[in-house]
C-alpha cells in the first residue's frame, strides 16, 4: 500500500506476489481481514477486484486498510496496512488563515495526512522536506506542542507548508495582520438604479472607504496612513456608512472600496461592475468538442428576454448581431428554447454569439461560446503514464468523450510503437485489424516479455465525430520517470533550493544545457554537461535569470529517462515577461485548446487572434483595455479560420506593470492527424488532467 491523494475516480491498487493471488480487505481497526479454506473468496473481509480495483470514492477519509493475500497451495501473507491514512485533501491548514493578527499569536498548523510532519517557512522561500520526510532541508519544523507565534515582521507576508509524506502540495497563507477586501452586495450585474448598495468588511469595526458610480479612470480610494498606531481616514473616497447606504444612480458604473483598520495593514482595493441591462446568454455546452445534429441550450436569467444568436468566426460578435423584443435581425437566429439550437457540420470552427433583449432595459453585453465548436473526440490518457511497473499489471486508458465508457465510441490500441496506427474503422465503434480494441472491464496487461522499454499508443473514435489525436505513454515501460521540477521556473529569489523528482533512487542530473546527460556505470549514475541533484538540491543564483533548467534520470537496470525542461524560464520576481503559448502555433488540429501561461499570479492575460490588433491592459491593470481576457479555465481553441495567422498576448499585473508581446509562429492546417510541431490534443489533455489521475 502507498498513501495518495485519492480522488473520486479511478481506484487503488492493492498487488501481491504472486500476481494472480486472491487479496481480502477491510478498515483498519475491524476483525482483520481473513482467506476462506479454498483460497478463492474471503471469509472475513471484502475481495478485491484487480480490473475494478477499490474505488477511491469508496474510501473513507482518514481511514487506513489492511489486506492479506492467499493463494492455493501457499501459506497465506501476514496482514499489510497502508503506512499512511487515504485522504481527499493533503494541503496544510492554517488556523488562523492570514488576516487580522498580533504579534506573539500562535498559528496552528494541521493536515489530514495522519502522521506526517509538516515544514513551514515564514520568509516566502518553499520549505523542503529531507529525503527520510522526517525533516526539513529548507524552513522549519512544526511542533504542535511549540506553536509558531506571529512576529510584526510577518505583517503583510503569508507563510508557506508543506507535509512531508506529499512533499509537491504546497499550501500558502493569507497575508498576516493585512485586512481582507471588503464584500459587495449586490457582487456585480444588472442593478436598477436606486438600489442600495451594501458594503462589509471583516473585522467589522473596519472603516470602509469606497468610491460610487465611477469608471475606469476614477481614482483608487485609499486609507490616510500605514502607521500602524494612527487611526485611518479616507483618501480619494468618501467613509461607507451601513446605516445610510448609497443608492445606485448611473447605468453602466465601477464601485471601488478598500478597508482600514487601526492596528492593521489596509485591504487591496476591490471592485465591482453595476449596469442596467439585460443579463447576457448562457450556452451549454459552450463550444467545444460535440457531435453535429446535437443539441445547444441557450438561456437568460431574464424569463421574458428574446435571445438572438448567430455564428462568428471569433467570439467578437459581427456588426449584424442585435435583437428586438420578439424578433432578431437579418443573419440571426431566434432562439427557441423548447426545440433547442442545433450544431451542424458548418459550426465546426466556428464561436457562437448571442445577445438578449427584454421590454423596459438595455441589450444585454454580448455572450460567447468560451471556445470555438468542433467535432474531435478528446484524446485518450493513460493511467499509469509508461515508467516503472510490476509485471502484469493492468493500464486504464480513458477520453473524457467517452465516458462513461465506451459511449458509442471505442479506443484502439497498439503495444509496439507501431508506425501507422492504431486506427479504428470508420463506423468510430471498432477497431481496424491489427489493433487491440479497448476493454474497460478487461484493461490491458504490461508484459514484461513483450512491452518492456516500448511506449504504447492509443486513439479514441466515436460515431459521426472526427478520431481524436494519437497519444503515447509519455515515458516507455520501465525507463526513468520524466523529470519534474518544483517550482517549475517562474518567479523566483536568488539562493531558494529547487526540487527536482524523478522514480525512487535514480540519479538526477540538471543544467542550463539541453545536452546535459545520465548514464550508468557500475551500478552507479553519473553525471555529464552537468550536476548531480540527488543528493543535494541545486539552488538558484542570478545567473539563471532568463535561463531554462533541463533535466534527465537514470537507474539502474532502467531506460535513462528524456530530458526535461523547465515550464518557464526562471526570472527575477520583479521583472514582467511575456507569456508563453502551448502550442506555439505551427501544424495543430482545429479545435486544440491554446494555453496561456504566465506565473505571476493574480495577474491577467489579454490576447489577440491577429497581429493587426495589439492587445493592452486596462491602465489600473484589472483587465484588458483592447483584445480578448483569457480564462484558464476554458482556454481559446485553434479554429481553421487561424491558418496563416499569428496570436498575440500579453500580461497585466499590478505591481509589474504591463509585459512586453508574446507572439506565437504561424498557424499551419493539421495533415492526416500526423503528431506535429505544436502540441496534440492528448498531449494538452494529460497536462490538464495528470495531476489528478489515481493508479
């Protein structure tokens, strides 16, 4: 048994020597688990089932198990428990959380791994645990019975901590002693005017400055001094009286508010948005992968609101589009919500826009699909990923499309890093010959003999929708795990110890250079063009500003790993940089979720699907002054309207400023599903999903 985060899908695996033995199970604390006389079946406990394995929705949260194995003819095992408690959450809780604090006060810190020690570090480096996870290379080690107390120079910090037996779950605090935003009510929409206005701060002693019916040039309120012993008034703002609330006045208006307190440091300024219109459309689904002929559910909060919509090659809306109470326009389409809108084979490619009109208000703003439509089954994942594995056992492999599995689909699979395939018939519900059709409640085999150092490959089909993007384990049978770093470039201060992981005990060589190799000799690995992380963790030294680590692994009787870089090049903290785009362009499938990436969080990304245009940030920095806001969680699609074009993309942050553009190469038409300069499908997927996904 292995602690883990366990989530609500996929299973645990509990294996024995031999493979094909029967194992029993129950919770720990319970008459223990026992074999029946034949050695088939459990007469105390429950068996376990290899293929269905123990569901992790099943398992208790902070629960240990015990099992014993049995098999006919042999002396049955002693009984095993999990050395950890399964738990759904692995981060470390701060109590109290940041926010109002004095000096001297103690902060409890606690996890639901039951029995790990956690390490803690109040100077905004990462804490490491020590290689044993009993210690701590870097921070300091929380003593339930010596709580840390809260210093002055803390205030306005968070602390970080880390539990030592998930040593990669890293669990930030609120600022210390720094007042929370205050809270509007209503948050944000379509407000009347005349409609009081609510403003609350915690601690509600808090004396709150605000600034009504603004816009975006109005100043920022302000608390009169940091002094820490005077008593605060406003500045570029008026007091908030919650026995006199402000009334709403002005149609389309910004509210701003900060809080401020005596003995504290001020609250961020916050606001909001009021506009008196209609409330926009609602799509469902919102773009995407969906078969054509399906159907699109178009909604507004406003009962008695007419929906007009139409098909937009981006989700800026065309000239045409706009309503009338009862009717739309030429060009677009009333939405009927009895029969539904229907995606046909024109929409793939394509955004949808929408906009609703009610008696008595505005037009609402214009609502978008959040990606452009198109009919490719997301690419299968496998589970696990290629690496280390015991002989016989069994890989999940899965399309979200798909599930619950098979879903009028099929996956087909290869074994030996074929050249052309796998590929499945044009029916999307079987597989050409040569090729393995998947079985969820038969899941493939590892075999040693047959698969050992090769990658797998998998493609998923379903009826009346394009195949998905061919994926491959992404480490071979028994090599190396790929390298990952924490953190993983970005944002850092000079001297902070950076993480490097890789399968148990292998030998991990880092450096600036893409040459940097690991091989084994003697048993031993060893280094070359670069230096040995295993042991010691590297550090960061300003000579790394604008540089990317790359890593690789090896151990013995494995495959050396592939080398590995970092995600982002590693930079000095008070510099702003472009983002990176992932795929940068070139060949990608239409309908490939683009990602974004900054790591300066709290910041903002504006983009552009065109060079003709520049995108910019607002000038208070809380949003895109020109181009398009992008949504990590519902990324921008390559639509086949891109080809010949390039993106565009910059980051907005408060303190830094606005970064210099990111452009990606040129957009290219994606060949015969050939795996291309830009990223698949599958590849995105498993980035997304990976860190989620239970053996």
């Amino acid at each position: 048994w292995y602690q883990r985060r366990v989530h609500g899908t996929g299973g645990i695996i509990i294996s024995a020597v031999p493979y094909d033995s029967t194992i029993c199970y129950n919770k720990k604390g319970m008459t223990a688990p026992k074999c029946s006389a034949t050695k088939d079946s459990c007469d105390v406990g429950d068996k376990y089932d290899p293929v269905a394995r123990l569901l992790a929705s099943a398992v208790d949260e902070g629960s240990n198990y015990q099992a014993i194995a049995c098999k006919s003819g042999m002396t049955d095992s002693a009984v095993a428990t999990n050395t950890y408690a399964f738990s759904k959450d692995s981060s470390v809780t701060f109590n109290p959380n940041g926010g109002v604090v004095t000096a001297g006060q103690e902060i409890e810190l606690t996890t639901k791994l039951i029995g790990s020690p956690i390490c803690y570090s109040t100077d905004l480096t990462y804490p490491i645990c020590n290689s044993a996870g009993t210690g701590c290379d870097n921070g300091n080690l929380y003593s339930s019975s010596s709580k840390p107390k809260i210093t002055e120079s803390d205030y306005g910090d968070y602390w970080i901590a880390v539990p030592c037996k998930r040593p990669n779950d890293y669990s930030d605090s609120d600022p210390w002693n720094k007042l929370r935003t205050p809270t509007f009510n209503p948050a944000i929409g379509s407000v009347d005017n005349n409609v009081e206005i609510a403003i609350t701060a915690d601690p509600a002693d808090s004396l709150i400055c605000y600034v009504p019916d603004g816009n975006e040039n109005t100043p920022d309120p302000a608390c009169s001094s940091s002094d820490l012993n005077s008593t605060p008034s406003c500045l570029n703002s008026s007091p908030y009286n919650p026995q006199n609330k402000t009334k709403k006045t002005k149609d389309n208006t910004i509210w701003k508010a900060i809080a401020c307190r005596k003995g504290s440091l001020p609250s961020d300024v916050v606001l909001t948005t009021y506009w008196k219109n209609t409330a926009p459309p609602v799509f469902d689904p919102s773009g995407g992968s969906l078969p054509d002929g399906k159907l699109v559910t178009i909604t507004s909060p406003s009962a008695t609101a007419t929906i007009c919509y139409m098909q937009s090659d981006s989700p800026n809306p065309p000239s045409t589009l706009g309503c009338a109470v009862g009717s739309c326009p030429s060009g677009t389409t009333k939405n009927n919500p009895v029969t539904k809108a229907v995606k046909s084979n024109s929409d793939n490619g394509k955004f949808w826009v929408a906009i609703a009109c009610d008696a008595g208000k505005e037009a609402s703003n214009v609502a978008s699909t959040k990606g452009a439509w198109n009919k490719q089954v997301i690419a299968p994942v496998f589970d696990p990923d290629g690496g280390p594995i015991i002989d016989k056992n069994r890989v999940s492999v899965s399309s979200p499309t798909l599930m619950p599995y098979p879903n009028d689909g099929v996956i087909c699979m290869c074994f030996n890093d074929c050249a052309n395939g796998p590929k499945c018939k044009s029916d999307g519900k079987s597989c050409e010959s040569g090729f393995t059709q998947y079985n969820d409640k038969n899941k493939p085999q590892y075999n040693q003999a047959n698969h050992n150092l090769k990658k797998w490959k998998a493609v998923a089909c379903k009826k009346d929708m394009t195949s998905s993007a061919i994926t491959m384990t992404t480490n071979a049978w028994n090599q190396v795990k790929l390298p990952s770093f924490f953190p993983d470039g970005g944002a850092i201060v000079v001297g902070t110890p950076i993480q490097i992981l890789s399968t148990d005990g292998s030998t991990i060589c880092y450096s600036r250079l893409a040459t940097v190799t690991c091989t084994v000799t003697n048993g031993k690995g060893t280094c070359a063009n670069g230096n040995d992380a295993s042991a010691v963790r590297p550090v960061i030294t300003k000579d790394d500003n604008r540089q990317n680590w790359y890593a690789v692994a090896c151990k013995n009787g494995l495959k050396t790993s592939d080398v590995r870089s970092t995600r982002f090049k590693w930079r000095d903290p008070n510099q702003n940089v472009a983002p990176n785009f992932l795929p940068n362009g070139g060949k990608t499938a239409d309908g490939t979720p683009v990602l974004i990436l900054t790591d300066l969080i709290g910041s903002f990304v504006c983009y552009t699907k065109t060079t003709n245009d520049n995108p910019s940030c607002k000038s208070d920095m809380t949003g895109c002054a020109t181009g398009l806001l992008y949504d990590s969680a519902n990324p921008p699609t390559k639509a086949e309207t891109d080809n010949g074009r390039k993106w565009q993309a910059l980051v907005c942050d408060s303190l830094l400023g606005q970064s210099t553009l990111a452009v990606t190469d040129q957009w290219e038409k994606y060949i015969n599903g050939a795996v291309s300069s830009g990223m698949s499908i599958g590849l995105l997927i498993f980035s997304l999903v990976s860190l989620v996904m239970i053996m």
